[in-house]
C-alpha cells in the first residue's frame, strides 16, 4: 500500500498508471470541521494508491470537493461530486468510480 499525501501526485500516478476503477469512502475525521474525510483508493497489479482529503468549512481541503449538509444538520460528500471531479481531473469517461461504503468501510 502507498499512501499519497498530495492530490497532484496521486492525479499524476493516476493518468499514468491508467487504472480501470477508483473507489472511495466517505469517513469520519473527528479533527476537520465539519468531522468528514475522504479517501480514494486504486490498485494497479498488486500495490493499492491511497490518498486522503479532510473537510475544512464547506469543502475538502485538498481536492475542493464540496461538502454538503442534509436537512438534519449533518456533513456529507455527494456521490455525483466525486464522480464528477474524478473524471475531470484524470480526463477520463472510462473510469468507474464506486463507493466501498456498501461494504462497511
């Protein structure tokens, strides 16, 4: 597993690695405000690409993701959002992006 700390350089591994799908989970982060995260997960044969974004107001400090709020008060990331910013920033339609949250992570 390698962790990428910075968006442009996990973007870069991306485009040149050329991976079929990226997955993502939505998580706690107790210390961002609002207490959300997101992590962006590949693998290419047998080493997995992660990289992790915090909230910071009304947006991922990193990728700039909008943070959104339901009607309850509560922080979410909009599938579409990522979807939509994955596939501009890697200037790809052929990707498949997906939720792991399904499967409880």
């Amino acid at each position: 597993m390698v962790h990428v700390n910075r968006w442009d350089e996990f973007r870069r591994l991306a485009v040149a690695l050329h991976p079929s799908s990226i997955s993502y989970t939505a998580q706690r982060a107790p210390l961002s405000k609002p207490p959300i995260g997101l992590r962006l997960t590949f693998a290419v044969e047998s080493i997995q690409y992660v990289f992790l974004d915090f909230a910071e107001g009304d947006a991922l400090r990193r990728t700039n993701i909008p943070v959104r709020v339901n009607e309850f008060g509560g922080a979410y990331l909009s599938e579409e959002d990522i979807r939509m910013f994955i596939v501009a920033q890697l200037g790809r339609t052929d990707v498949h992006v997906y939720s792991l949250e399904v499967l409880g992570y």
